[in-house]
C-alpha cells in the first residue's frame, strides 16, 4: 500500500512551490517542490533574509524527503547545475 502524500505545511504558503507529482519508486508517489519557490515563499512570507529562508530549508524541511510519503524538492537555479562540458558548478 502506499503512503500517502506529505504537503509542506502551510500548504497555502508552500502551494506555489509544487512542480507537480514523481514516483520516487514504482509504487510510492511523492508532490514535488521546487526548493528555489520554498525559500521565496520563506523569505516572502515570513519576512526572513535568503540566507536565513536557505539555512531553515536545510534544517527543517530537506530531511522530510527521506520518510515514505515525504516530498522530493528540485533545484531549479542555474547556480546549482553542472556545465556538463566542463564538469564545474555555474
């Protein structure tokens, strides 16, 4: 049987982070966020700095991703990809 669906809470703030839904395996769905709309909806909503919204994502919500059900979060900014002919971070 499969877990149901943990939403970041509130799901009002966070609603406008959601990319959508992804199988992190064949039979356990999880709503994926995205983490750069996380922080914004942080900093937007609760009036903190960017370094303070990043330092409470890495604290408090990463780590959901690893309980069944949990979400799965995607780092959308171009600063976290890998120039593949190159091999270094942007």
């Amino acid at each position: 049987m499969t877990a149901p669906l943990i939403f970041l809470e509130s799901k009002d703030t966070f609603r406008s982070a959601i990319l959508g839904v992804v199988y992190k395996s064949a039979d356990q769905a999880a709503v994926c966020y995205s983490v750069d709309l996380i922080i914004s909806a942080l900093v937007e909503h609760d009036g903190w700095t960017l370094d303070e919204a990043q330092e409470w994502f890495e604290y408090n919500i990463v780590s959901l991703e690893d309980i069944e059900g949990g979400p799965v979060f995607v780092y959308q900014s171009d600063h976290y990809l890998v120039d593949l002919e190159s091999g270094e971070s942007k």
